[in-house]
C-alpha cells in the first residue's frame, strides 16, 4: 500500500482531510479486502487513491474528468509542452473547446489538455458555459510542478472500473461498500450548486438507503441534510471541515460537514484515532 498518493487533478470539494475517518469506516468493515469500493460522485478520487481497494466502481457525470482516468488506465504520458503563461493557455483552451466541438474529447489528447488546464486554471476549476466549453480563466500561479508521467496511479487503477452517468444508474452489488459527496447542500439559496438540486439530494439519500450493505455519506451538515439522512435510517456524526464560512480571518467559523452511515459497525476508539492522526 503506498499512501503518498495524491490525487492527480485540482478537484472542488476534494475530501482528502475526511480520507484517515473514511477508512476507519473501511477497514471496521469485515469484508473490505474482497469487496467492491463504489463511489458514484468519485470527483477527484481522494478517497479511493486513500484506501486503495483491490476492486473498485468509480463514477462521475464529468465524462472529461472519467475520460482522463482511463486514458491514465491506459498508460497516460504527456510529451507536449505544459507552459505556466496566459497566451499558452488560452490557445490549449481553444483547442480543448475544438475537441469538444468535434466530438473528439474522448480522446488521449483531451486527456492531456484537461489535465494542463486543470492544473493551470483559476484554482482549479471545471467549468463550462451553456454550450458546453470550458471556460475557466487562466489562474496566475507563480509556479506549476506538471506531471507528464501517470504510470504509477496506472498500476492501482489496474482492477479499478471508471464509468460516466448519472448517480443513480451506477450498477451496484449487494455487497458494495458505497461512500456517496455529492456537491454540497447550499441552503437558503434558490439556485442549485454546480446544478446539483435539492431534489437530487433527496433522489440520492433515497437511492442509498436502498442499499442492503454498508453506507457512507458526506455533505455540508445542513439542518435539511441531517434530517433527510436521519429520517432514512442513517447515523450522522458532525465534523469541522476545512472551509470557512466568512472571507474576513478574525470572523471565520468552520463549516460543518456530516458524515451519514448505514450499515457499519464501527468501535468507537478508532474514530477519534482516526480525527487525532488525520
Ligand atoms: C464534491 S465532488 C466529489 C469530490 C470527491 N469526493 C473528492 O474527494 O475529490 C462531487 C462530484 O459529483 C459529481 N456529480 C454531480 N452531479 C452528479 C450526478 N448527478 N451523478 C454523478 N456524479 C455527479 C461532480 O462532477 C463532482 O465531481
């Protein structure tokens, strides 16, 4: 096992900090050495490249970001130029965009584009208008270490499974082990977060409380969120993530985060091992 693994992309939401409590949850579980690891929202992959399961189900509704695992499945190594510069970067975002517009972004070249514009971009962000291009402005880092090479994320992909659609259609066994973060719950707000509706956090805590083996969930620990896993059956327990609230630093509060189990036992002593040596 090796745990140095850092996830290869910028990803909004990442979990790496909630990764040591996850696997606690992991590892109480029985048959964690011959069961599947499912994350239907699997975004960055902090989680997984974490706990690195013999066998795992990896689903995103970002086909660019699952095209770039798999071509890393593939054996991925970037031999173009990576240049941290403004005009640089707006050319390999116009030739990204050219990809999507001739319907070739499922290709090694779109894997490697999306991967210099990831990293290159303003903090990271996957972002696209109503036409569906990227569309994220240049990001102004004063340096950028690119990674051409991806053989070894190659090697503990090898029995691991990517697959692009919604949640919900992620084909599951009764022995899963699912761990579910979904774009946060932003509430009182009328808009939904990255069109992540409050109608599709309840589609989602409804399709996972259907599922006989174990069950974890995390999500911005909203008044509507706790009860929403509550009222499923679901054992929450809050944790003070590393976002705050307030932009003014004398004033910030922690946002608290909510992690929904079902289906685990777990001793308590490993979990506050688990938030000791994180
Ligand atoms: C908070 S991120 C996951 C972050 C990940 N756990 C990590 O540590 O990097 C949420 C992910 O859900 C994906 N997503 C949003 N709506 C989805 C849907 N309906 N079905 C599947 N994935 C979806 C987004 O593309 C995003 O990658």
């Amino acid at each position: 096992m090796n745990y140095s693994f850092k996830p290869p992309l910028k990803w909004a939401g990442g979990k790496r900090w909630l990764a040591p409590t996850i696997k606690m949850y992991w590892n109480s579980y029985p048959d964690h050495e011959t069961c599947r690891l499912v994350e239907p929202l699997c975004g960055g992959l902090a989680i997984a490249l974490h706990i690195q399961p013999n066998y795992a189900l990896l689903n995103d509704i970002n086909q660019h970001l699952i095209n770039f695992y798999i071509q890393i499945k593939e054996g991925l190594k970037i031999d173009s130029e990576m240049i941290n510069q403004s005009d640089f970067f707006y050319k390999r975002r116009e030739e990204f965009n050219t990809l999507i517009k001739n319907n070739e972004y499922l290709s090694k070249r779109a894997a490697e584009l999306f991967y210099y514009l990831n990293r290159t971009c303003f903090n990271g962000l996957c972002r696209f208008n109503k036409q569906g291009f990227f569309n994220t402005p240049f990001g102004k880092y004063k340096s950028i270490n690119y990674k051409t090479v991806f053989f070894e994320y190659k090697e503990v992909f090898k029995n691991w499974t990517f697959t692009c659609q919604k949640f919900d259609e992620t084909d599951l066994l009764r022995t899963d082990f699912i761990y579910a973060d979904p774009p946060y719950d932003v509430e009182f707000r009328q808009y939904s977060k990255d069109g992540f509706s409050w109608e599709n956090q309840v589609e989602l805590a409804t399709w996972l409380s259907k599922h006989k083996g174990p069950v974890l969930l995390s999500n911005q620990a909203t008044k509507r969120i706790l009860s929403l896993y509550e009222d499923k059956g679901f054992t929450n327990t809050i944790h003070m993530g590393p976002r705050y609230i307030s932009a003014d630093k004398n004033k910030r509060i922690p946002v608290k985060e909510v992690l929904a189990v079902k289906n685990i036992d777990i001793i308590e002593h490993s979990l506050a091992q688990a938030s000791l040596f994180p």
